[in-house]
C-alpha cells in the first residue's frame, strides 16, 4: 500500500498557495503519523511549501492536514487527487474545529481530534475500502508511549536544521482566541522525560542539534519543565519553544533552561492593553512586567520573539504607534504580528457570529494578515490597510538593525544568523503580503 501524507502550504494574499526553497521550522504532524503508519504499508512525507505533489504517481490514501488558510488548500489538493479517483483523508485542527461538512465536500474521510491511535484504523479501512465518513477518537489519546517520529522520512535537501521535538500538548488557559487550546479542551499533557531525550537523540541523528518544541506552552508546569532542562543538559543542542512570561516568575528556572540550551523563546503577548487583555481571557499577561521579563530572559541568553494581535475590542487608532514603539523600545528580535482572526471553532467566533460581526466566511482570508470581521473603532478596509503599514514600518533597515543590535542577549554567531535570517524572511513576507510566520 502507498500513502502519501501532506502538509499544505498555506495561501497568500491573492489567494496563490505559498512557496519557497527551504522550510525551517517543519512541524511534527507528519513524521508523528508516519510513525504510527502500520508495517508493510510505504510512507511517504511531503511538505508543499518546499515541495511538489505528484499528483499523478499510483497513491491509495493521501492525508492532509492544515491550520489556518491551510485547510483551504487542503481542500483544493483533495479535489485533485480525488478526480483521479485517490481516496482522502483530512484532519487536523482547522478540520476538526471547522464545520465538518465543508471538509467532507472535499474528502471521502474526516478525522476529528488527535490521530495518534485512530490512523492505523484509518490506514487499514482505506486498504479494505470501507473509509468511514468521520473518524472521532473516543478519548484523548496517551501521550505516554508515543513512537519515535519518523525524521528518516523528511526530505533532507529540503529542511532546514530545526528539527520538531515535542515534550506537552495543549495549554490550560481559556484565551478565547486560540485553536490549540479549542481543539485540546483546555487540557494540558507531559510526556515522560526519557521519551522525550529519546526523540531529540533521534532528531540529532537525523538532522542536527537543533532542536524545535512544537510545544504550545513549555514552561507551564515548573517541576516538568525543570526535570526536562536538567535532562537536556547532558545533550548539548540548541532549543527554543513557545511560553508564557509566568516563567519568569521563577528566575530559577529560566537560568536552567538557559543551561539546557534554550536560546529563544516566543511568547504570546497579545497586547500592552490591559483592557484587551481581560477581553480576551488572558488577563494574566501583565503589561507592566513584560520589559523586566525580558530583560532576566536576555541576562541568560535567552532571546525574546512576540506574538502581537490588532483589531482588539479595546484598541484605537493609537495602537499601530504604541506597537510599533512597544516592539523598537523593547528590541524584539523576532515580531510577529497578526490581525485579529476569529478562527472556527472558537469563543471567539462564536462570539464574532452572534454579534454578526463577521464580513468573510471565505477561509482562504483566514491567515492572520486579513480583516475578516467588523472592528469596534473602524473599517475592515481601515484596519488592514494600517495593519500593513505598521509592518512596513517594523522591516525597514533602520528598525531591523535598531531592534537587533540594540538586543542585549547574548546568542552566539548561529543564533545571530538565525535572527538576522528570519528578519530578512519577514521583510520579503512583508513586501508580498504575507504574513509573517505563517510558512
């Protein structure tokens, strides 16, 4: 048996799917469910940002899987391979948070929710030819014997150093905005630590000691998280993840991670208004420490990324300057900044849908770098057009160099290199109107 398993790239401005030469940060979806592919059948793995879909080679399952814009070009490929008459299978958090209706005009199968233990059924039911409609595991699936992901199966020639390495899954907050922690429930889960030592030995082996947590909140779990640094001590890779500013609480433990290799860390910061942030559920944040937090970040060689929204119910016309100076004044390396964007599946479009305050149901827009839905204090049009503006104003060679070299972590030359890479990959993202960490 043949499957073939694909990561769609996601779709640009003009509505043309996304491509380029190296894919950096390649998620862990892929390689995860090779692993769980049953014996004898042949795998293969295709990212289609950085590679071509043979659409025409004899396939007997295709699998697709997207977030965002992406579950629309999921659904363009699908449509493809099924007139060649190539049965499909989506899944996903975008298809499982979404209507599912509008997956399966595309597909002959939907899987709702983790796949871990479902796809081998999924596997074995294309083999038989009894597809079922919709796959919905009846329980969140153990993380606790997970297999070791198939980095063998990634196109080498095409990825860069970073290899996905994933030690929890989900986050236990409430932000309304956020699809990971709908589509996890709000449930927050540890793998055992030696499993975890166990898959970044094997991303060394295969790729280099660079190491991605696809994890969405890292830190959350103090005793966790300081066992698995003290782990990753003896492995000496560079690693950065996603978290949240609460482990600064514990200066303790960012020292650790420092020691363990943690080189960058993103955090979701959302907004400086404490009024957006209560909105919003995630009023936690606090804007006053954000400047102290990252300074102890920095003073261990930890270097700071953000994750910004605009469009809030409780922003103005100010909020393009305030982020702006909030970025420059604070020298984040890495920004990144998105529209407001009410994903299925959510509270928060739950909510945009009762206040009918959504103006596109097209999902293709859906990608962070469009307004979709009716702002509080101005036009749609308004709010994507400043919203460009500002990010035009983040890229030119006056802000780059102010905000990195004025940066005070102290990253060794890759580390330089791989900040100065990404600002430059924003920069064109930028002039093309592409959102900025979306590929």
């Amino acid at each position: 048996m043949e499957v073939l398993l694909i990561a769609p790239t996601a779709i640009d401005y003009h509505g043309a799917p996304i491509k380029q030469r190296r894919l950096h940060l390649p998620a862990l979806t892929l390689p995860q469910l090779g692993a769980a592919t049953p014996v004898g059948v042949n795998v293969r793995l295709l990212y289609e940002t950085v590679e071509e879909i043979p659409y025409d080679d004899p396939w007997d399952l295709v699998g697709l899987t997207g977030m965002g814009s992406g579950i629309v070009r999921a659904w363009q490929i699908a449509d493809r391979f099924r007139t060649r008459g190539v049965p499909v299978v989506i899944g996903g958090i975008a298809a499982s948070l979404g209507d599912p209706e509008l997956t399966l005009a595309h597909a002959d199968a939907l899987v709702v929710g983790e796949a871990d233990e479902i796809w081998p059924d999924v596997v074995r039911d294309a083999a038989a030819r009894r597809l079922r409609r919709i796959y919905r595991p009846d329980r969140q699936p153990p993380i606790d014997q997970l297999p070791t992901p198939r980095y063998d199966l990634m196109n080498r020639s095409r990825i860069g150093l970073w290899r996905p390495v994933q030690a929890t899954r989900g986050c236990r907050f409430t932000c309304t905005f956020c699809s990971t922690t709908a589509f996890f429930a709000h449930t927050y889960r540890k793998r055992p630590v030696g499993d975890v030592v166990r898959d970044v030995r094997a991303a060394k082996k295969h790729g280099s000691r660079h190491i991605a947590f696809v994890d969405d909140n890292i830190g959350i779990e103090a005793e966790y998280f300081r066992e698995l640094c003290r782990a990753l001590i003896a492995e000496k890779i560079t690693w950065m993840s996603q978290c949240g500013l609460h482990i600064t609480d514990r200066p303790d433990l960012v020292k650790l991670a420092s020691r363990s290799g943690c080189r960058m860390l993103s955090f979701g910061i959302e907004s400086t208004s404490k009024d957006n942030l209560t909105d919003v559920d995630k009023e936690w944040n606090e804007p006053g420490r954000y400047r102290t937090a990252f300074s102890l970040l920095r003073s261990h060689g930890i270097d700071v990324s953000t994750e910004m929204m605009i469009g809030l119910d409780y922003d103005d016309w100010s909020v393009f300057d305030r982020t702006f100076r909030f970025i420059q004044d604070n020298h984040i390396s890495v920004p990144r900044v998105h529209i407001v964007t009410p994903v299925p599946g959510t509270p928060l479009f739950a909510r945009m849908q009762r206040e009918q305050r959504l103006v596109h149901t097209d999902f293709g827009r859906y990608s962070g770098g469009q307004a979709v839905f009716q702002p509080r204090w101005c036009s749609p049009a308004e709010l994507q057009r400043e919203y460009w503006r500002l990010y035009e104003r983040l890229f030119t060679w006056k802000a780059v160099l102010t905000r990195i070299l004025r940066n005070r972590a102290s990253l060794d030359i890759y580390m330089r290199g791989v900040v100065w890479a990404v600002n430059l990959h924003y920069r064109s993202h930028v002039h093309h109107r592409i959102c900025p960490g979306i590929v």
